[in-house]
C-alpha cells in the first residue's frame, strides 16, 4: 500500500541550521515508528549521485548546504531536500522530500513523506502524521492515498494546492478555532498549539469525504491569503 504523510504552511524564514534541527527530529522518529528502517539515508538530488547520510544535525546540515550550492532560489523559495530509506526490509520504501526555510509569496513550504508497505502491514499513521507536525510546526497536514485524492476531487471540488484532509488531519491552533467543535471528537492536542483529528478508517473514502465538507464548510480548510504573509492561518 502505498500512503503520503504531509504538513504544508507559508512562509517562514530559517537558517540552514534550523533546518536540520527540523529534519533530524523528525527522521530520528520516523526511524522509530517505522523499524523497517535501518536509520540510514540517502540522499536524492535533481542531477548526480546520492550521497549516504545519518539523520544526525551534522550530516543533514552538510546535504542541506550542498542543495542550497546547487539552488540558484533557495534563498527565496526554500531548500529542498530529498531522501530515501537506505536498506529498507523488503516490500518497503520510505521516501521524504521538503521545502522549507524559504520566504514566497505564493508557494507553499511543504514536508511530504511518501511510504509504501506491503498490504496488511499495520502503519503507526497518527504518530508519523504527529512527527511531521512538531518538526515541523505545519499549518494544516494529512494521511492520506491516491483513493482518497480522488474522491474528494470527484465528490467535494478538491482542488490540488488547497488544503484538505486524509483518514487523518493535522489542524494548525488557527484553523482548529474555526473546526466545529463537536463534530469530530477524536482528537489529540499536540504540543504545537494544534490538533490531530481522526476522521475515517484508511480506505473509508466517503467518510473523508464527509469530513472534508464539514472542515470546508467552517472556514477550517481556507487556503491561506495570497500574497502569503506568514506561516499559518
């Protein structure tokens, strides 16, 4: 099966330090919700060879300041990274690209962790989606899959770029004050100020669906304004 697990927000101006502060946390942890992994990683760049990295500070502020050499925009739209899962169990590839640290206008900073599992394997979906959102403080963020994608572009206008929901979502404290508050009531507080939501089961398409018109409805889904001006709604 295959699933993304992803925090989007506006943005946020952060050093190269910063940043791999972020990224090693929140590898640190995937490393621990999924032991499938080794806890070693490998960098993907748009052109030339990958190098092996391990998610200490160190090492990721090493590949970080490498992508930004090669990034004539990163200073304004963000660094980006890429990294793949080295020696994954079989049947398994974990892969994680963002970002960050960049200040446009009209492009979102984004953290998106791709994992594929053989089917029937039971993934810790609220902790993966929890350790994006403190890493990385988002301004809203999902679990979601392809299926769902669909649905709710056929069934509710999803449109690609705006917010939305999966099986789970992550709510930034702004977006959490226009949720109705007895609508959805499995909910965990995280200590970034937001909230996690379970919505559905993985594969319950409608009612992801059913909730996404809800949150839409309340004001909770609102793209941010653009020109962006901040982080979070």
């Amino acid at each position: 099966m295959r699933r993304v697990v992803r925090g989007f927000w506006g943005p946020r101006q952060e050093s190269a330090e910063q940043l791999a502060a972020r990224w090693s946390t929140m590898l640190d942890r995937f490393t621990r919700l999924l032991p499938e992994t080794t806890g070693t990683w490998r960098t993907v760049p748009a052109s030339g060879t990958g190098e092996t990295l391990r998610p200490d500070e160190e090492s990721l502020l090493g590949a970080l300041r490498a992508a930004q050499a090669a990034d004539d925009w990163s200073a304004a739209d963000g660094t980006s990274l890429r990294v793949l899962a080295d020696g994954a169990a079989p049947g398994w590839k974990v892969e994680v690209s963002g970002l960050a640290g960049g200040t446009p206008e009209y492009l979102l900073q984004s953290l998106v962790a791709t994992i594929v599992s053989p089917d029937g394997a039971e993934l810790p979906d609220a902790g993966l989606l929890a350790a994006v959102a403190e890493s990385w403080q988002p301004d809203y963020g999902d679990v979601s899959d392809r299926a769902v994608t669909a649905a709710l572009k056929k069934e509710a206008g999803f449109r690609i770029g705006t917010p939305s929901v999966g099986w789970l979502g992550y709510l930034s404290a702004g977006r959490v004050a226009r949720t109705p508050a007895d609508s959805f009531p499995e909910r965990e507080e995280l200590r970034t100020g937001g909230v996690l939501l379970t919505l559905a089961s993985p594969g319950d398409t409608v009612a992801v669906v059913d909730a996404y018109r809800t949150l839409k409805g309340s004001g909770a889904l609102d793209p941010l304004p653009q020109p962006m001006t901040g982080p979070a709604l």
